[in-house]
C-alpha cells in the first residue's frame, strides 16, 4: 500500500529542478501589449481563427494541483464560523424572536437579527429583499437570525437554541393564481404582478382570421437550481477604523458592493469586495446573500467571520430558474407558414424580485422564436410567490420558450404532416430579418445550420411529417 | 477530543480532534491540506474524494478517528516535487476543468483507477468518475484526458482519441 504514494527522491539533479521550475511553473504572465491592438476581424459569416484551436486555462494547472483557493479554503486568525437560521415556513408574519439561550452558550460570540440591519432591504432592482426577515418571512429559505460561534458545530447547535414565535399566513404558491387580482399580495399593498412587458407587431386576430388552422399550445418548466459545487461562501472581516473587507464568491462584486453600502448605510468607499475564483456560478452567484449580516457580525465580535451555506441552504434559500407557464397560439397556413403567433408568459417569480426583470425581457423578446411572423402578440407576467426566489440563470429565460416554441412547431408539423425541419425552413430567419423588437439581423445561418445538423445525423427528410422517426 | 495520526502523502501527521470530526474537516482544518473540498457534506458530490489505503473514500463521510493508522493520499501528494502525475499534465492539456472545484475529486478516482488498472476502457472510466459530479466542463474531456493519461503511463504514445 505504501508504494501508492508516490514522493519524489530527496536528491535531484540540477537539470531535473530547472525542468521542474518550468513545469511546475504558476500561470505565466502575458506579455506586454502596446495598443492599439492589432485585431484580426474575420468576415462575416466566416469562421474565426479561435475555432477548433485548443486552448489551455490559465489557472488549469493550479486546479489540478489541488492549490487553487477557494473561498472555504481561506483562513484568517480568529475567525468565527456564521450559521443562517432559516424561517421553514412559506409565509409568516415574525411574532417574536428569542436568542437569549443561543447567545448564552459557550462558544457563541454573537447573535443578530433583522432588527440589527441598519437598512434591511436590497435587490438588483426592485429593493424587496430582507438580508434577514424582521417582520414577515416571504418564503421558506428566508434568514431570521444569524450566529458567530467559534465552530461551525456550535454555531449550527445555536440555531436550534433561538425561539422564533410566527403566525403563519396562506402562502400563495400558484403563479396563476397570483396573476389574479383578488389574490392576496404577496408583498402587500404592492401587486403581485411586479413586471409585465408586451410586444406587438401586425394584426394577430386579422391573422388568424385568414389562418387555414389555428393551433394552441401550453407548456410548463420546473424550478432549476444552479448546484455551484462550490457553495455560497463569504469571510468579513470589520477593520476598527470602520472598513470592512468582504471575501465573496459573488460574481458582480461592484453590484454587491453598493448593495452592501445600502444596506449597512455606509459609504462605498469603506467597503472592500475580494473575489477570488469561484467554484461554479451559472447565474446563482450574482448578487449579495448572507454579506452584510456577516459585516455585522465581524463588527459586533471583532473578529473575522466566516459562512458556508450547506447544500440544502444551496436550493432553498439562494435563487433559482423561473419556472414559465407558456401558453401559445400560431396560426397557419396549408403549407405551415405562419401567419400569426399570440403567447402569453406567467413567470412564477419567488419570492423576490432579484433577476426577474432581466428574465422577464428575454423571455419575451425571444418568446417567437428565430422565424418571421408578421403578426405577433407576445405578453409576459412575472408575479411573486411564497417559493424561493428567482433569479439570473444562464440564458434568462431563453432555455424556457425554447422548449416551448420548438415543441409548438412540431406539435404544428405533426398535425398538418409535414417534414419538422420543412416548417422551420420555411419560416426561419434569414440575412437582415427582423426579429420581433424590430432589430435587423445579421450573420443568419439558421438555415444554413438546421440543413447542416440534418446532414450531419441523417435525418431522413421524406416530408411524411415524421422526419427520421418514420425511417423504417 | 481524540489523537489520529495517519500517514498523508508519505508524511506521518497527527491531530488532536474532537470525536465527530470527518476525515475531510480533520485535511481541511487541522493539517491545511484544502485540495479536498467539501461540496455537499453527504457523500454526493465526490469533491471530497482521497485515497485511502489504495481505495477511494468520499472524505466527508469517513471519521478522521476511522482514519487512524492508515495511508492518506490527497490530490496535495498526486505531484512529486519535480513532475505534475500524467493525469494533471493531461486534465490540463486537455481543458477538463472549468472552475476546477470538482477537479481534486476526479482527480483521485481517477488515479485509484489507473493504479487498478493501468488499461480502462471508456465504460471503466465512466465507472471510476461515477461518484463524482461535474458541474461545468463535463466528463467527456475528463475521459479523454483520463486515457491520455492512462497512455502515457504504459509508455504509449499519447495520440488523441477519436
């Protein structure tokens, strides 16, 4: 067993060690570069140089050594480990909070609530969102109470010690249900409906009129949640003279620099954001989490403070993919050239506003889908819920109609039985297109790629409307 | 608290722990050595994944105390002083980690299973990568890069995969 270890010989010649210092060398630096850069612009519609060239990482080999430093692999003297008690319950007004026996025990250093947030309240755009619930817990995942201890262990025992008293309140989970107007406000007195956005080109009832069939469509997407494998984690530390540095896995740390300024009510200039290499982001690390409840927390102990948030934390209290509810109507002609398209796209939108405007927008500009429509209504809702909040994922919103318009047109295909790559052929953008918002396109292959890809697997197009299923 | 000495990466080191501690927080915390990381804290991920006693272990689920006595080899030992393990010279070259944090883990099932068997087929790899979870990059550079690996170490040459 022991020959499974493998360490190098004490003594080594002096040419393996100037081979090792290059092998073993840290990411070179670039050289330097003097501008104006001399770019190589390709044509367009070409293929650039960089395709198909490989490339290597520039911190490829740390990571493989093992010496990459992550967040959770920094350590400071004296640091204490933070834990979030979370509410466990959808929607609940916060009667009481009690930590006197978790702030008695042996080894807590500190406790904070909601009430000790100098402004308890942020968000990318709509500043909806509590670092810590102080009145009324919005969904399941929401912090009520955050304790330093000298041990992750003590700290995670605390949690258990604080007595929250709470009423709890009928949670509206159902976006559509949010979506009408008798329906209790999720953040009362404001609407449930905090983004609407509609888009509209030609006469879609006059296309429809004129249509040889009218199809209508409704498809659903589920929760998402990133999994970073790296977890949330932070490290604050509060100097005495009134700064505070925040080690963070954010991905935008100017944005959470001023949402951090926000909510401790203190100038940016005072607040220091480190990034280091984050392990995994896709979106769910785009805005603050636990950062500002931590900074009180290093400020009340005086003392660094650390908080990994577990697994389960990962996806019930951190953002999500919006969940859609897209309903579609395409009328058409005999040979599946449509004429008109009306959709309409409920976003279910959490708890909290974070990304949603973002997601709201690019759902519905790219709702439609790469063809020409003349006539087209497209309308998006994103209502709030008592679910866990929704926020940025990879694409915004555009993996969603995706799947909805390309399901749509074949469900088309299927019914007036023709070829599945005919009908979007026949209607797929082309050179200098318009899309729906009114912007002229440029380098379109769609075509080009579809009969490529077609090529490529062999479907087989026979125009029975099944496409290679029918290949017997 | 209790005493576990274990033998990491050809070192003999000893720690003073209290009793509930994982192998995984004993690496992290007491002997500094965070190449394995904690990912999901139930034996998931695989992120936390070392050899122990020539066998992979997800580190978060093994007592330190259950360590006592044996050899530990975390992604801290793969390199010698003078030479990165073919299966980092080939995970490099090949692009197969993004962020890098799964990339420990895969690392250590991989070089379990080379030390196993020095000729896996693409189904074997699968087999060996079956505990640990990619977020990022994916397995098939990780494969790709696995028998490159696997390659150079029977002294072939290292010719790319079709």
């Amino acid at each position: 067993m022991e020959k499974k270890t493998d360490v190098a010989p004490k003594a080594t010649p002096l040419e393996t060690l100037q081979e090792a210092d290059q092998i073993l060398r840290v990411p070179a630096l670039a050289p330097l570069v003097t501008y104006p850069l001399e770019v190589l612009v390709p044509e367009a519609r070409q293929q650039t140089p960089a395709v198909g060239q490989r490339a290597t990482r520039a911190d490829g080999r740390l990571h493989g050594l093992g010496q990459t430093k992550y967040i959770d692999d920094w350590y400071f003297p004296g640091m204490l480990y933070a834990k979030i008690k979370r509410a466990g319950v959808a929607s609940a007004r916060i009667k009481s909070i009690d930590t006197k026996e978790a702030e008695a025990m042996p080894g807590v250093v500190a406790v904070i609530t909601g009430k000790d947030i100098p402004c308890n309240s942020f968000g990318p755009s709509l500043k909806d969102q509590p670092v810590l619930a102080d009145t009324r817990v919005f969904h399941a995942g929401d912090g009520v109470a955050a304790v330093a201890a000298v041990t992750e262990q003590i700290a995670a025992e605390a949690l258990d010690k604080i007595k929250v008293e709470y009423e709890v309140l009928t949670p509206v989970l159902d976006p559509l249900e949010s979506l009408k107007l008798e329906t209790p406000g999720v953040h009362a007195p404001n609407a449930n409906i905090y983004g609407h956005k509609v888009i509209k080109k030609g006469d879609v009832e006059k296309a429809f009129a004129e249509s040889y069939q009218v199809f209508e469509g409704s498809f659903r997407t589920q929760m998402v949640e990133h999994v970073p494998l790296e977890p949330h984690a932070t490290i604050a530390m509060w100097d005495p003279n009134g700064r505070v540095s925040i080690y963070s896995t954010l991905g935008r740390i100017t944005l959470g620099r001023a949402d951090v300024a926000r909510t401790l009510g203190i100038p940016m200039s005072r607040i220091r954001m480190i990034a280091t290499i984050v392990g995994g982001n896709f979106g769910g690390k785009n805005e603050i989490t636990t950062e500002p409840a931590l900074a009180l927390l290093s400020k009340k102990t005086g003392r660094p403070v650390k908080c990994t948030f577990t697994r389960p934390e990962e996806f019930y209290a951190s953002t999500t993919r919006h969940p859609l509810i897209m309903d579609y109507k395409t009328g058409v002609t005999k040979e599946g050239k449509i004429l008109g398209r009306k959709i309409r796209l409920v976003l279910d939108g959490g708890a909290y506003c974070s990304w949603s405007e973002t997601t709201l927008g690019k759902a519905c500009i790219l709702s439609a889908g790469p063809y020409n429509i003349e006539n087209l209504y497209a309308e998006a809702f994103v209502v709030y819920t008592n679910k866990t909040m929704t926020g940025a994922m990879r694409g915004f919103g555009a993996p969603q109609v995706c799947f909805a318009y390309e399901s749509h047109m074949d469900d088309i295909a299927i019914a007036l039985n023709i070829d599945p790559l005919d009908i979007r052929l026949l209607n797929a953008f082309e050179e200098g297109s318009l899309s729906p918002t009114g912007q002229k396109l440029q380098s379109v292959v769609v075509k080009e790629s579809l009969l490529q890809a077609a090529q490529r697997f062999g479907w087989n197009t026979n125009g029975n409307g099944k496409g290679n299923g029918a290949k017997s | 608290m209790i005493t576990v000495t274990i033998n990491v990466n050809g070192e003999k080191r000893t720690a003073s722990v209290p009793p509930e501690t994982s192998l995984l927080r004993m690496l992290r915390d007491n002997l500094n050595l965070t190449g394995a990381k904690l990912g999901c804290d139930v034996g998931d991920c695989g992120a936390c994944t070392v050899i122990v006693d020539g066998k992979t272990v997800n580190s978060c689920l093994m007592l330190a105390a259950q360590a006592d006595g044996r050899t530990v080899l975390t992604i801290e030992g793969l390199a010698t002083a003078d030479r990165l393990h073919p299966l980092q010279k080939s995970f490099e070259n090949y692009g197969s980690l993004q962020c890098g944090f799964c990339g420990p883990g895969v690392l250590m099932s991989a070089k379990a299973l080379l030390d196993e068997n020095p000729s896996p087929t693409v189904p074997d790899i699968r087999d060996a990568l079956g505990g640990n979870l990619c977020r990022c990059t994916g397995y098939t550079k990780m494969i790709e890069a696995i028998q490159v690996a696997a390659r150079a170490m029977r002294g072939e040459p290292a010719e790319k995969t079709a």
